[in-house]
C-alpha cells in the first residue's frame, strides 16, 4: 500500500510542478527575477549558460533537501516529493532546452504534434523580447489551440 501511496505523491508533485512552474516564470521570472531571465529573451546565445540557468539551481535545492531529509532513517514522503520535483526539472530540461531551444541536437527530427505544439507556444512566448506582455508561461501543458494546430499541421 505503501508502495501505490509513494507512486501517487511523485505524480502529483510531478503535475502541480506544472503550475509551480507557471507561477514562478508569469511572477517571478517575469518580475523581481527578471535579471536572471531576460538574457533568455534575448536571441541569439553568447555562451553555453545563461543567466537564467540560475532557477535550475533553484528548483534544484528544495529538491536535493527533499532527498536528503526523505532518506534519513527510512525513506519516507518526503523523497517522494523529491523525485517529483525532480522528475519534472528533467521533463522541463528535455523540452524547454533540448527540444525547444536546441541547446542540445539530440531530438532535432520529431514532428509528434505533441512536441510541435510546446514547441509553437513556447515561440509565442519568446515573441516578446521584454518582460511584460507575455504569455504562454507553462511548460508541458500550453494552450490547446497550439496542439490542435499542430495536429492540423502534420495530418
């Protein structure tokens, strides 16, 4: 029972991470954070790392606790809590900077309208150069109109 219980805490975490995310990138990316996020929104990428690689390392740290606390003893929830988190910053890493941003050529020949319609919102996105005016802030989860587009695109 155990088991089934730790499974349903990791996808949940792993699904409100969705929303974590939206949250932060609309308020505080977008706002106080600015400074770390806006060569992001710049085009074209002097260096391998930019300065908005910084909220990796702080959605990193809440998770690395998570492991730490969770295995003392025994493990218990909180490592659970930890790998959702983490197997999100992962799912987020593959899509927003392999497969959207191409820092990696690793997926450069899908055309799954799945990926295509992440891939067309996150453009809307990066359309506006500033921080104000944005939209499509989520990650795995963007507007459907831009999947239905791009499954009309590819059938």
């Amino acid at each position: 029972m155990d088991a089934l219980l730790y499974i349903m805490i990791t996808l949940v975490v792993f699904v409100s991470m969705e929303g974590v995310t939206w949250l932060t990138h609309k308020y505080i990316m977008h706002g106080l954070g600015w400074y770390f996020h806006e060569d992001h929104h710049q085009p074209g990428y002097p260096h391998i790392f930019e300065k908005n690689d910084f909220f990796f390392v702080v959605f990193a740290i809440p998770s690395m606790l998570l492991f730490y606390f969770g295995t003392r003893g025994e493990i218990n929830w909180m490592f659970f809590v930890g790998l959702g988190i983490l197997l999100y910053g992962m799912g987020y890493f593959l899509v927003h900077d392999v497969l959207i941003h191409r820092r990696f050529k690793w997926f450069d020949k899908t055309n799954n309208w799945y990926f295509r319609g992440l891939r067309k919102a996150h453009k809307i996105h990066h359309k506006h150069l500033g921080k104000e005016e944005g939209e499509c802030f989520g990650m795995l989860f963007v507007p459907l109109k831009y999947f239905r587009e791009a499954k009309l695109s590819t059938s």
